[in-house]
C-alpha cells in the first residue's frame, strides 16, 4: 500500500513535496505496533529518497528500518523498487537472511 504523498508527487518528480507527508506519516506509525505499516511507509521515504540527488545514505537508511519492521512482523517487502532475492544463510551470521537488490539510480 503506497502512501497518497508518494503516489501523487513522487511519479511527477516532486520529491521535497512528497518528503514531508511521508515523514509525517512516520511520526505518526512509528508510536503504533503496526510493523508492516511502519515497514510500508519506510518504503515509501526510501523510494523517493533513491530518486533524489544527493547522498543515498538516507536511503539506505530508510529501506534498513523498512526491512528491520518487515522482518519482526515475518513480512517481505512490497514494492516495484526492490527486487526480492529471497531467504539465505550468510557465512558468518547466524540464521537465514532475507536479501533484497536495491537500484540506487
């Protein structure tokens, strides 16, 4: 479920009008227990963030917390932007790890 901020700005090229709502609404879900939402509308800033210019930390940040809230809820992500490459043990790291292909532009 995309949030109304990033589907109406965001395809346009609005990135600094969609940042805002879209940072609002994690005000807002990040007091809640609704892991997937939380997940969902980290989504959201991190798929506008890799459209921006600039520095992609952000955005990597922001799809890190999305990950951390799907995967406490057992969820995957749910979005065009990411490409699921599925659940894998990682040498070194205890247990499966659920591996995601982000393209940075």
């Amino acid at each position: 479920m995309a949030s109304v901020p990033r589907r109406v700005c965001w395809p346009r090229g609005e990135n600094d009008a969609a940042l805002g709502p879209i940072r609002q609404a994690l005000d807002i879900v990040n007091e809640t227990d609704y892991l997937e939402l939380r997940g969902e509308t980290f989504t959201d800033l991190a798929e506008v963030l890799i459209s921006a210019d600039g520095d992609r930390q952000p955005a990597v940040e922001a799809l890190r917390q999305a990950i951390v809230n799907f995967d406490a809820k057992g969820a995957r992500i749910q979005s065009d932007a990411f490409e699921d490459f599925g659940s894998h043990e990682l040498k070194g790291l205890p247990g499966a790890r659920q591996l995601y292909l982000v393209s940075l532009g």
